[in-house]
C-alpha cells in the first residue's frame, strides 16, 4: 500500500519531509570499480574494452566488429514492422520541430562608448550518446539525445549500446540512424563512457556524452565529467499527478503506473483536494496491478515510494509539488495553466486530463530526459542548449578605449596585476601622444 498522507493532520509536515528525503536508489560502492575500468580502458584502449564488453555482455567482439556497420543496420532496420518504423517517424519529425524553435540566435551591437560587443552560439564538435541495453533498451531516447544533437549542429554523433548475448534491437537502431547519427557501437557500461571521453584506437573521442544509465554509467559520467561535458546524472523515473475530483480515477490510476512499471525505485505521487478520489485511485491502481505485464516492478514501486496526499487546496499543492520538484508534473484540474504559474519547479508540465505523461515520453515534443530526485529546483531537461556553447565577443576602437581603459587601470592595479593594466596603459599612451 502507498502512503496516505493529509495536509490538515498535525504529523503532516514530519511524514512529508519523511517522503521527500526517502533513499529510493540503491547506491553500491561502485565508484572505485569505475575508476578502474576507466583507467585501464584510457591505458589500453580496444583491448581493455573488447574483454569487459566479452566478460559483462558475454559478447566476443574484435576491433572491427565493435562498431556496427552500414550493412548491418540496414539489415537491422529492414525487420521493423511499418507500424513502428512510421511511430518512430512522426515522432522525430515532432521532436525536430520542437527544438528547432530552441536555437538560440547570435547578437552584437556598439554600446555608448563605442565598443561593439555580442555573442555568438556554436556547437560542440563530437557528442556521444550512451543508450542502455538489454530489457532497458529504448528507442525514444536515442530520438530524444539524437535529434537536438543533430538540430544544434553537432557534426560527429556517436552511440554506445550494449547488446548483451548479442542480442540487438532493430528500432534503436533504426531510431539512430533517423536521428542522423555517425557511429554506432556495441559497448556499454563505465567502458563505454571512458571509450567515448578517451577514444581508442578506434574510437575518436567526443566533447559531450548524454544518455541515461545504471549506477556504473552514472559514476563513470561523473568521473569523465571535465574532460567532457555531461547532461545530468539521472536517477529514478518519478510522476506528480495534482488530480480534483473531477477526473477517472483508473486515469490517473494508469498515469502514476506510467512510471511505477519503469523501475522498482521509481516514484509516483498524487496530490489532491478530495480523500475520497484519492481512495478510488489507489482502488483503481489495486486493480490495474493484477494484470500490468510489469506488476511486479510497478507494484514494488507503488508500495515503497508510492504517495497520496490529501490537501485543502490547490494553492497548497502547488506550495507541495514545488518542494518535490517532480521530474514529471500531470496537472489534471479544471485551469491547469493558472496552476502551471504556480509550479516553477517541475522538469516538465502537463496540463489537463488529456496530456498523459506517456505522451511526453513518445511524442509530444519536448524532451523527456528530465531532471530527477529534486534537481528541477536548480537544472532543466535536456535540449539543443545542451550541445552548443556561448562565446563572447568584444572589439574596441580606439575612442572606446581612451573611455573605458582607464577604470581597467584602476581594477588592475587594485587587485595587483601589473601586466593587466600595464597592457591596457600602453595602448592609452598610444593614444595620447
């Protein structure tokens, strides 16, 4: 059973804060294991990958075969079904829509004193995408890494996804190369990510690695962190749904299992102002569990970290859903766009009973690699503003300099850098004669 919460009661604010701080993430010592896989994989490269790929994937590979070739993603992409080649097809045409609005454009222009000043926006050179393997082997996510990759202008995209017992799935693969991307390898795991920061003999190396991933994954990102950018360190899927009584209960029974049946750590959580719906959803839910294909992830997950919470009012929800902080925000009430206003805090928003998160998920747009474990209080999702970079530019004239240089004298010499303003002094003694 979930817990059953209630704003009014006077424990309240002890059990909430209970909630918020629960441990939902299994957290192995795993930190010192990665930091010798990426060590030996940056000291000898193929070899050091090909045997962790054979002992973890059980998949003997050479150096050759690591990287799929052209005729075998074609070979691979030719068994999908139509249905889903034509899924995969809107969704990317959606995705690349939505963040081609988010290209964020150059500007210059000459200030008062005569400096002309701007920026300008580039993209990284090489990103790499880490897609994971096996039972979580999803093709939404390569559209949602790849596609604002490509859109930012990234030149060289590469994939590594593990295919353990060489057990490949066509649609990621057919999902790459509708993305556009360059590279794919069959390699997963802490070796991927060092692969992808370091190169190999045979792996150039990236300026960017994105993409979820185990606890191996996550500790190796933090360790190449630095010598690459990353997006995020991601934890457990996790859904807010705020619900009033005027809704189907099996609905939003169906919204919270969305991510309840990703994993047994995730988290689902309903804030409403009526108990009495509250009490039908978690029937609903009950109901649903007996027969969800995944009922047994779904069901651990609703169990231990499952939450409903009763309220007095929205403007209460929404002061409670900003201390969560959900990866996902459901707003099922009757003016969810005046709610929206007061969640700053929610990696992504859906507003009204016919925006299910699944929609999210597939394709609705917006990207669905989102902050997670309260990180939407300070972090976004992930988007073309993830590949590219800002760089400033200044240019002076000479009037622009006899205005202002001399108040970099002053900073120069107060903060005893003789060389700065000493730079600056004998370009101003240019100028004066």
């Amino acid at each position: 059973m979930p817990v059953f919460l209630d704003a009014a009661q006077p424990d309240f604010e002890t059990a909430f804060t209970a909630l918020l701080n629960a441990k939902r993430e299994d957290s192995p010592d795993v930190d010192a294991i990665v930091a010798g896989i990426i060590a030996d994989v940056r000291a000898r490269g193929n070899e050091a990958v090909l045997e962790l790929t054979e002992k973890f994937d059980r998949l003997k590979l050479d150096a050759d075969s690591l990287r799929f070739s052209p005729e075998e993603i074609e070979a691979h992409c030719a068994t999908v079904p139509n249905a889903e080649r034509e899924a995969l097809e809107l969704a990317a045409e959606r995705i690349r829509a939505y963040h081609a609005r988010q290209m964020p454009s150059d500007d210059s222009w000459t200030d008062s004193s005569g400096a002309t000043l701007g920026w300008r926006w580039t993209a990284v050179s090489a990103a790499g995408l880490y897609v994971p393997g096996g039972l979580a082997s999803y093709p939404s996510s390569v559209l949602m890494n790849a596609i604002p990759a490509k859109v930012a202008g990234v030149e060289r995209l590469a994939i590594a996804v593990p295919t353990p017992d060489d057990v490949v799935n066509p649609l990621v693969l057919l999902a790459a190369k509708i993305s556009g991307v360059d590279e794919i390898y069959r390699m997963g795991g802490a070796q991927a990510i060092a692969a992808l920061a370091y190169g190999t003999e045979t792996i150039a190396p990236v300026d960017k690695i994105t993409g979820p991933g185990n606890a191996f994954v996550a500790a190796a990102k933090r360790r190449v962190f630095g010598k690459v950018g990353i997006d995020m360190i991601a934890g457990p899927s996790e859904i807010l749904v705020i619900a009033d009584a005027d809704n189907d209960p099996d609905w939003i029974a169906l919204d919270l299992m969305s991510q309840a049946e990703h994993d047994e750590s995730a988290q689902s959580l309903l804030i409403t102002t009526d108990a009495g719906f509250g009490r039908a959803v978690a029937a609903a839910v009950d109901k649903r569990l007996e027969t969800l294909e995944r009922r047994a992830i779904a069901g651990a997950s609703w169990r231990d970290y499952g939450a409903i919470i009763t309220v007095r009012d929205l403007d209460e929800a929404a002061e409670l859903s900003n201390r969560i902080a959900p990866e996902h925000l459901e707003l099922c009430v009757a003016d969810p766009e005046a709610l929206a206003g007061k969640c700053p805090h929610a990696g992504a928003i859906f507003l009204g009973q016919w925006t299910p998160e699944a929609i999210g998920d597939y394709v609705g747009g917006p990207n669905h690699v989102l902050p997670t474990a309260r990180s939407a209080r300070f972090s976004s999702g992930l988007s073309v503003m993830d590949f590219v970079k800002r760089t400033t530019m200044a240019r002076m004239t000479p009037e622009a300099l006899r205005a202002i240089g001399p108040a970099a004298e002053v900073l120069a010499t107060s903060e005893s850098l003789e060389a700065h303003g000493l730079s600056v002094t004998a370009r101003l003694k240019k100028l004066n004669g």
